[in-house]
C-alpha cells in the first residue's frame, strides 16, 4: 500500500531514499529522529534551534509525522551524516521544489484519506494554474507566495485553528504581509492598498468585530490556492456565493450585459471591491453619493428611472419611521401595542426586499415591494393613531372624573366646618 501511494507522488528525488519517512497512518513516529530534535534543538543559533522548539504543536507533529517528512535525511545517525545528501536530505524545501514535498501527501487521495478524509488533494494543482503558481514556473519568480508562505513551516495547523495564519481572521494579514509592502510588490506594478482598504470595509468589520465568519477575506474571494483576480466577467459570481439574491437579479438585468459588453466589474462597479462600505439608499438616485450619476443623467432613461425608485424608497421609509415612532410613543405610556409593532415588521420585510429589487433596475418590481410595505406601515401608523387617541380619551376622563371627586371633597369639608361652627 505505501509502495503504491509512494509510486505515485514521488516525482523529482531519491524514492528510495525518501521511502522509510512515510509514516503508518495514526501511529506516532516521535521516537524515529531524535537526532535532528536533540541536535537543532540544543544549536544556538535561533534560526537552527526554532523550528525543533517550534513543531510540537505543528499539524503535521500532531499527526505522527518527523522532521524527515518534509527534509530528507537520516534519522538514524547522530551527526552530520544525518544531513547527508546521499541519505535523502534535501536542506530547506523552497520554491517549485515545495509542490514535490508537499505535493507527496497532499496531491495523493489515497495518502490523505487515512488522515482525513474531507481534506481536499488540489492544492497543488489549483496553486500551478494561480497567478502565484504561473509566475513561479514559468519565470522562476521566488518573490510570490509558495506554500510556505501562506503555512508557516513548524506552525502549521488547520484554518479552523485561531492561531493557523490561514484562519479567515489571519488570513488578511498573511495576504497583506507582500501584497501591503511596497518594495516588493514594486516590480509588478500593483497597488498596495488592499489590506489598508479591506480593512477599513463592512466584510472585515463583521468578520472582526461581530465574530462573522461568513463574512469574506481575501482568499474567499480570490481562491486559496488559485489565487487569481477575480476577472470582469466573473465578479458577480464571486459576490453571489453568498449575496445570491442580488446575483440573481443582478444576472437578469439590463445591466448586465451592457456592463460586460462595456467590460464594466459587474457588482464592483457600484459596491467597490476592497472597501465595501454598507449600502444605504443614498447610493440610489441622481444626488452627490449616488452611485447612478456615475453613468446617468437627468434626462436619460436610466437617470429618471433611478430618481423614480429613489423617491418610491424615501417615501416607504418615512412612512415607515413614522409609523414606527407612533406605535413606539404609545408603547411607552403603557399600552398594548406588541400585535402591531409584530404586523409593522412585514414593512421591515418589504423595505428590504425594495432594497433587493433596485438589483433588477426595474421600477415595476421596487414599486411593487414599496407599495406593500406602504399599505402595511399605513395600517400601523392607524392602529398607533387610534391607541393614543383612546389613551387621551382615558385621560380626559380620568380628568373629568378627579375633577369632580376633588369637588364632591371640598364641598363635603365646607359643610362640616359649617356645622361645627354652628355646634
Ligand atoms: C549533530 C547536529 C545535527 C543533527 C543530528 C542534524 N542537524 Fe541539521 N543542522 C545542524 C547544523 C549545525 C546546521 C547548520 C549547518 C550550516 O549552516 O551549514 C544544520 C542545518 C539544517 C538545516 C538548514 C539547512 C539550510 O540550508 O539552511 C535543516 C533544514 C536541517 N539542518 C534539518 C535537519 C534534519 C531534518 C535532521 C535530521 C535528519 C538534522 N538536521 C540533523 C546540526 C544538526
Ligand atoms: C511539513 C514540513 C516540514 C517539517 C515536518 C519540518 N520542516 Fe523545517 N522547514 C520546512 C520548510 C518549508 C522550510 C523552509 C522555510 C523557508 O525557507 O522559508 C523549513 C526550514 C527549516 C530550517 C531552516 C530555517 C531557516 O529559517 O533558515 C530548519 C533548521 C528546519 N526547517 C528544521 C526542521 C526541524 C529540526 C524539523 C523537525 C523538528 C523540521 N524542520 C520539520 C518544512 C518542514
Ligand atoms: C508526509 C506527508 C505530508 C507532508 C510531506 C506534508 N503534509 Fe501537510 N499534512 C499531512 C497530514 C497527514 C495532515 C493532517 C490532516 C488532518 O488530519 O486533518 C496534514 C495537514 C496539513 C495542514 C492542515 C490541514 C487541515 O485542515 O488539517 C496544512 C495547512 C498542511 N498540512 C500543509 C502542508 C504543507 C504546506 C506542506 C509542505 C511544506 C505539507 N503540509 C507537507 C501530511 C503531509
Ligand atoms: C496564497 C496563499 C496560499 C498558498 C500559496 C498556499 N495556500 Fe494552502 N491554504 C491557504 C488558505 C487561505 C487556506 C484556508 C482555506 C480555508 O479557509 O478553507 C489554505 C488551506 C490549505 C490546506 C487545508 C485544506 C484546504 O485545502 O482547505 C492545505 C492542506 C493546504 N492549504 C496546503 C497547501 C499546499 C500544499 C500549498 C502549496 C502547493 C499551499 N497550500 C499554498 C492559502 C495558501
Ligand atoms: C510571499 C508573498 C505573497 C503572498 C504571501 C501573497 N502574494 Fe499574491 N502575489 C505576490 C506577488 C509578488 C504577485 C505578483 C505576480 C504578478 O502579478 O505577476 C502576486 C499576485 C497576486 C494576485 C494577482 C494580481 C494581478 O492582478 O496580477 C492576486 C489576486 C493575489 N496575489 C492574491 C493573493 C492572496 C489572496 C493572498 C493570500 C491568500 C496572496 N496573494 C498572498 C506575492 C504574494
Ligand atoms: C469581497 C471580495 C474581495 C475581497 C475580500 C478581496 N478582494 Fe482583492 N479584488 C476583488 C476584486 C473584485 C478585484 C478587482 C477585479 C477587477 O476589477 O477586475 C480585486 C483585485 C485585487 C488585486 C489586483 C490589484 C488591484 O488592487 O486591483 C489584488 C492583488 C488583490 N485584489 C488582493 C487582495 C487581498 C490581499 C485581499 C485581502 C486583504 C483581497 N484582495 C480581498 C475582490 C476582493
Ligand atoms: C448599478 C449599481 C449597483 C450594482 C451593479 C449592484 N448594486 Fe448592490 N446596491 C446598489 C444600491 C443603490 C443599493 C442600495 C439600495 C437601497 O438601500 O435602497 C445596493 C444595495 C446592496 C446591498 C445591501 C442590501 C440590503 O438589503 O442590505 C447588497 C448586499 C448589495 N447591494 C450587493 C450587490 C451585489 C452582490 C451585486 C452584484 C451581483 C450588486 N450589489 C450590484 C447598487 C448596485
Ligand atoms: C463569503 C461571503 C461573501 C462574499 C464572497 C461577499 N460578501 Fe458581501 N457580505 C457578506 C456578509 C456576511 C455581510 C454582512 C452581513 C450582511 O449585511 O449581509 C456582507 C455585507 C455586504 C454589504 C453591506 C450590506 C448592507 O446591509 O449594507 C455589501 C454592499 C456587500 N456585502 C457587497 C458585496 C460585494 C459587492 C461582493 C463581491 C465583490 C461581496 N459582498 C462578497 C458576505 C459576503
Ligand atoms: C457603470 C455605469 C452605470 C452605472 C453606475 C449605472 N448604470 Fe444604469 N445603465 C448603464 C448603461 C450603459 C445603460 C444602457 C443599457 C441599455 O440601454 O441596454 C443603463 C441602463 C439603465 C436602465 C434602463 C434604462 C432604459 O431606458 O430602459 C435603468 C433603469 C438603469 N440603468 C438604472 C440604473 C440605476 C438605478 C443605477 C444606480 C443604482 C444605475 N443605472 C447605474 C450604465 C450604468
């Protein structure tokens, strides 16, 4: 069985030289090297000595797996011969030789299965169709992220670990450490701004502060392992992974097209694509901040139909405010209002589902959502109207009757002082 994994994924070094590191699946292997621990790990030079101190609580040390499996050598020999190249040892993995080391696990299903049967085996294959991938093979470039970049050696763990460097919280400042350095990325002539202005947007504020795991990082919309720019003509499917409904009417609008055709970044175009900030309606419409005046005019179809939508969803949302205030305002002197404030939600419901419809660039479809939520914070704004009138109802009674009680008193409190100046 090992023979048989090993035929398949050893491609470039010494098979029989490497063959005695591949380990039984679940057995722990500790005891097999201890010469390369207790050597690097009594060296004084940190650079030696780390990395030995460092991979007990590496995945691969978790999993049974030595030194040998990703360096070579001969863990069997005390000293330096240990790191003969003759006995396997191949110094530190770099570059295209790390897909043939870490490819030898990672590319074989039937290797990986013992371990962990969900764990995808493409890595490699989607990192040599990456633009970090291309430019390595094909142009030996040693500047752009291998393997060891986005895992740190002697710290790997799974990207469910907080402390992995690929955990979606980690991940933008794993990205950032060469895409935010100006010197590096000099060369190629690409901004540096996408960790600052990823950081400043709504996907990381509900990542960090909320706790929002489904909430993007770099590699959710770039790919993990092909990491590509998300081209003009695929943008809308990088967004409608999660925002489907948007996508969706997005996809069947006039927009559409025309945006491809124009090579326009579909969803980026109005949205950004770093520094995605929360939209609100003052995106929508002809005024400054709207983003349709980018593109359109007064008089043009595009630029009457945005003012249209724009006064439909001004007007349902003060109807709605003030339906809301209403309601609110009776609550708190104390009547029961709980059945409407619960009926008022379905303009909640509405106002939202406008706010989705603006993605069809139809007026029909935003008006035929506004209408409904018209009627619903209408009905709440009388039911809010009737309980406060029956409130001051109430109190003019209860004024009325305190008014005659207080009467009654003082008139009963005069006759008896009568009576006792007459005793
Ligand atoms: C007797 C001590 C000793 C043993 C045993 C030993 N090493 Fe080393 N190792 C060293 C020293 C010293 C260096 C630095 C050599 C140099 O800079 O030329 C080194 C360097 C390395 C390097 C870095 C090479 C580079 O290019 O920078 C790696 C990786 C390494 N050892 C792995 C291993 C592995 C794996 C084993 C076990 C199979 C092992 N070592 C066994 C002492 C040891
Ligand atoms: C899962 C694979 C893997 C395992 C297991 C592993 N290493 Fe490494 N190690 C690497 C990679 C990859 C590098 C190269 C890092 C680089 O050049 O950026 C490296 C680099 C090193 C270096 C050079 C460090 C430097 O900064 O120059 C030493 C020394 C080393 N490893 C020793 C060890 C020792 C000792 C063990 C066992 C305790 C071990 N490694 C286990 C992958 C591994
Ligand atoms: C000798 C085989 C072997 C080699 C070589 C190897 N790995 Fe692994 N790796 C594994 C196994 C087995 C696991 C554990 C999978 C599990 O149980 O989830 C693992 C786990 C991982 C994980 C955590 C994945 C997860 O979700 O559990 C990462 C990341 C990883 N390896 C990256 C690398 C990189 C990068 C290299 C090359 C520097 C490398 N590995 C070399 C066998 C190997
Ligand atoms: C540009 C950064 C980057 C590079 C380069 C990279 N990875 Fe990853 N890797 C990631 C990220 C991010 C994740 C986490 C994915 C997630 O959250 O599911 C990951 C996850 C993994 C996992 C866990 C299983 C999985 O696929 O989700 C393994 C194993 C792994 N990488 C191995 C490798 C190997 C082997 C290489 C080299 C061929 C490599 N990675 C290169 C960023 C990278
Ligand atoms: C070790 C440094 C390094 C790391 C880490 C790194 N990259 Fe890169 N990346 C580069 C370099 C250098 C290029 C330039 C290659 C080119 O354009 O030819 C590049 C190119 C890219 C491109 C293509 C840009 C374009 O328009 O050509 C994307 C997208 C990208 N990286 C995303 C990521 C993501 C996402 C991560 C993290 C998961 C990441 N990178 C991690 C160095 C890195
Ligand atoms: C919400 C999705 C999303 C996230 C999150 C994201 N990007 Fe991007 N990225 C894009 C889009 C869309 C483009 C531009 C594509 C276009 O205009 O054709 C882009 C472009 C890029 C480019 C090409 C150069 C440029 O700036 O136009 C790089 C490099 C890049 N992103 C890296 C990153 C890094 C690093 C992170 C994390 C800090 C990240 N991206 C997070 C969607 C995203
Ligand atoms: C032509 C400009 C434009 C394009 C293209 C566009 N949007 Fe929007 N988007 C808007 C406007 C305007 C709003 C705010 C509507 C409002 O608040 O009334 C908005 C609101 C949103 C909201 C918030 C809605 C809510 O209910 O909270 C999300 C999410 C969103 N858009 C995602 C997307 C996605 C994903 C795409 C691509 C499939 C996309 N948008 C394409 C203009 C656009
Ligand atoms: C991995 C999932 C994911 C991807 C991919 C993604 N988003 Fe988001 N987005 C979220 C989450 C989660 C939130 C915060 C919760 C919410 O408001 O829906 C959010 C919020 C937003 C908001 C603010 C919504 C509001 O209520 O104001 C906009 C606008 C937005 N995203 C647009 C985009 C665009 C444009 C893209 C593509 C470039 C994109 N998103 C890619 C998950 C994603
Ligand atoms: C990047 C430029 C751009 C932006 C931004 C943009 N549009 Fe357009 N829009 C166009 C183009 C170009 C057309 C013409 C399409 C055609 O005629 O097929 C168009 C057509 C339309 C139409 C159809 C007009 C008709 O006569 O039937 C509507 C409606 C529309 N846009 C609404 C909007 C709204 C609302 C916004 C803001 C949320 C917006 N557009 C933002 C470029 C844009």
């Amino acid at each position: 069985m090992r023979g048989s994994v090993a035929d398949r994924c050893f491609t470039v070094y010494a098979l029989a030289a490497l063959l005695p590191m591949a380990p039984h699946a679940g057995r722990a292997q500790e005891t097999q090297d201890p010469s390369c621990v207790a050597c690097h790990g009594s060296l004084p030079d940190d650079r030696l000595a780390t990395p030995a101190k460092l991979f007990p609580t590496d995945i691969h040390a978790q999993r049974g797996f030595t030194c040998v499996a990703c360096h070579g050598g001969d863990a069997s020999a005390a000293g330096f011969e240990a790191m003969d190249p003759a006995r396997g040892f191949l110094g530190r993995p770099r570059g295209r030789m790390l897909l043939d080391v870490c490819g030898r696990c990672h590319s074989s299903a039937e290797f990986m299965r013992r371990y962990n049967p969900a764990l995808r085996v493409d890595q490699v294959t989607e990192y040599r169709s990456s633009v970090h991938g291309q430019r390595l093979l094909q142009h030996g470039d040693t500047l752009v992220a291998t393997c060891s970049s986005c895992h740190r050696p002697h710290q790997m763990r799974p990207p469910s670990d907080p402390q992995s460097s690929v955990h979606p919280v980690n991940v933008a400042a794993t990205c950032g450490a060469c895409h935010a350095d100006a010197d590096r990325m000099r060369p190629y002539g690409l901004p540096t701004d996408q960790l600052e202005t990823y950081q400043r947007s709504v996907h990381w504020r509900m990542l960090s502060e909320e706790g929002d795991l489904s909430a993007p990082v770099c590699n959710d919309c770039h790919g993990n392992h092909g990491a590509a720019p998300p081209g003009v003509s695929w943008v809308g499917n990088v967004c409608g992974q999660c925002h489907t409904t948007m996508a969706e009417k997005f996809r069947d609008s006039r927009h559409a097209q025309t945006f491809a055709m124009l090579g326009v970044p579909g969803c980026a175009a109005c949205h950004g694509n770093h520094d995605i900030q929360d939209a609100t309606v003052s995106l929508l419409g002809l005024d400054s901040g709207a983003v349709c005046a980018n593109c359109h005019a007064a008089t043009d179809g595009g630029g009457l139909i945005a003012t249209g939508m724009r006064g439909l969803i001004d007007s349902l949302e003060t109807r709605f405010d003030s339906a809301r205030h209403q309601l609110e305002r009776a609550e708190r002197a104390g009547m029961e209002v709980s059945r409407a404030l619960f009926q008022l939600e379905g303009a909640q419901n509405a106002r939202i589902a406008a706010r989705t419809a603006v993605h069809s660039f139809d007026l029909i479809a935003v008006r035929r959502e506004v209408e409904t939520g018209l009627a619903v914070s209408d009905s709440g704004l009388a039911a809010g109207r009737r309980v406060l009138k029956e409130l001051n109802f109430r109190r003019t009674g209860l004024a009325v009757s305190v008014t005659i009680i207080v009467a009654l008193i003082a008139g009963v409190l005069l006759k008896i002082r009568q009576i006792e100046r007459r005793g």
